[in-house]
C-alpha cells in the first residue's frame, strides 16, 4: 500500500508469484543472451557488449566437458568435437563485434547509447519488414525461436549437450525479454496514470464527479463541505507539485 499525503492511498496488485520469475529470468539471462546475440545482433553499444565476458564464457563451457567426464584427458575435445568448433566460432564471432563496436561513433560525443542492445542482424532485419513483425515480436519470438529450432535439431543429431546448450539459451533469451518489456510497459502506465491522475483530479476533488467520468481517478479521504475551500487545498498541493487523487 503506498500512500501520498495521507489524502489518498493507492491499491497495487501485482503477482507475486510471476515477478519472482520475471526477476529471476533476468537475473540468469546475461550470459545466455551474449551467447546467441553475438551472432543475432550488430553494432551493441560497449557497455551492454563484453568481450572479456565472451572469453569468460568460452572457458566456462570449455571447461564443462572435461568436469561432466571427470578427466583431462585431450580425447575429451575429441568426443566433442562440435561443442569445441562452437565455442571457437562464438569468441571469433565475438571479437568481429568488439572490432564493429570500435569503428561506430563515441558514446561521448552522443552520437549513440553506451547499453545499447544492437540492431537485428540484416536477414532478420529484412524478415521482420517483409512480415511487419514489430521489435517486440522479434526480440521475444523470432529471435530465440530460430536457435530454439536449431537447438532441437542439434538433438535430433544426437549432439544433446549443444543442443541442450541453445535451448536453454534461447527460452532464456525469450524469457528476459519477455521480463524486459513486461517492466517497460508498466513503467509507461505508471507515468500515463500520473497524467490522468493530474488531468482528472480537479473534477474528482473539487467537483465530486463520479469517477467513470474522471477516467476512474477517485479521491478517498474527507474533503471540505465548501467547493471554495476544496479549491484552495487543491491551489496548495499543486503549488507543490503534489497529487492528491490517486487512480485505485
């Protein structure tokens, strides 16, 4: 419950249940989403692309193979022979964006952002104008979807641990996106009811308007019986930049 001096107090229902995994998708995607977005995307801003973090995650899942079969054994490589050429592929592709990342114009002359995220790699780029699939479809959808498939297809093979690899890499890509823009869309509905809220406070404090009329902004509390008196309280808040009508 959050209140705003003490005039009126505002109801936020949230799922608690699918915040923890919106948080927790988050929170577990990053190295996952460098592994796919090294090849999906281009032109990453140099404080979302990490080529210390790519080398990072080579050695990690270079190192998997040889704790799953508890040996140092070089026959280890070997027996995994796509795993390995998939790793390499991953730090050679990663430093071909590192280079890209240094050609583009400086973050300090803000010629771009220092997070941004990358643009479509140019095929899905065309795919996505061809189909008008919007960002949001392409970032949650398409992109993961085509590693997803190639994932699964891996399985068919029987390369199961790579194949494991891109699903799980991919459901979390989605996932964190979905998170992503979940957050982003409320943080636009908390700033659209702020508006409505100033909009409509007037008609809900000083008129008594009902609040289908006020666009369901509605003032809980006493008021002045007076529509004079209810004006000058009202002249107070706003001389200080405060709302007293909240939406429930």
């Amino acid at each position: 419950m959050e209140k705003s001096l003490n005039f009126s107090s505002v109801l936020h229902r949230r799922n608690l249940v699918e915040e923890f995994f919106m948080s927790l998708f988050l929170s577990l995607a990053s190295y996952p989403r460098l592994l796919l977005e090294v090849f999906l995307r281009r032109k990453m801003g140099e404080r979302y692309f990490s080529f210390a973090t790519v080398i990072t995650v080579f050695i990690i899942l270079g190192a998997v193979p040889f704790l799953l079969e508890r040996t140092m054994a070089m026959r280890v490589v070997w027996d995994n022979t796509l795993w390995y050429l998939f790793l390499l592929v991953f730090v050679y592709v990663g430093n071909q964006r590192r280079q890209e990342i240094k050609r583009l114009p400086s973050v300090f002359d803000f010629a771009r952002h220092s997070k941004d995220q990358g643009q479509l790699h140019p095929l899905l780029l065309k795919l996505s104008r061809s189909k008008h699939l919007d960002i949001r479809t392409m970032n949650i959808l398409v992109e993961p979807g085509i590693v997803l498939a190639a994932g699964i297809l891996l399985l068919l093979i029987n390369q199961i641990m790579l194949g494991v690899l891109l699903i799980v890499a991919a459901l979390l890509f989605s996932f964190s996106y979905r998170a992503g823009y979940h957050y982003g869309d409320h943080e636009v509905m908390d700033v659209i009811d702020k508006i409505i809220a100033s909009e409509e406070k007037m008609k809900s404090f000083v008129d008594d308007e009902d609040p289908s009329l006020t666009r369901g902004v509605h003032f809980y509390g006493r008021k002045p019986a007076d529509k004079g008196l209810r004006r000058k309280v009202m002249d107070w808040s706003t001389d200080r930049n405060d709302n007293i009508a909240d939406v429930l």
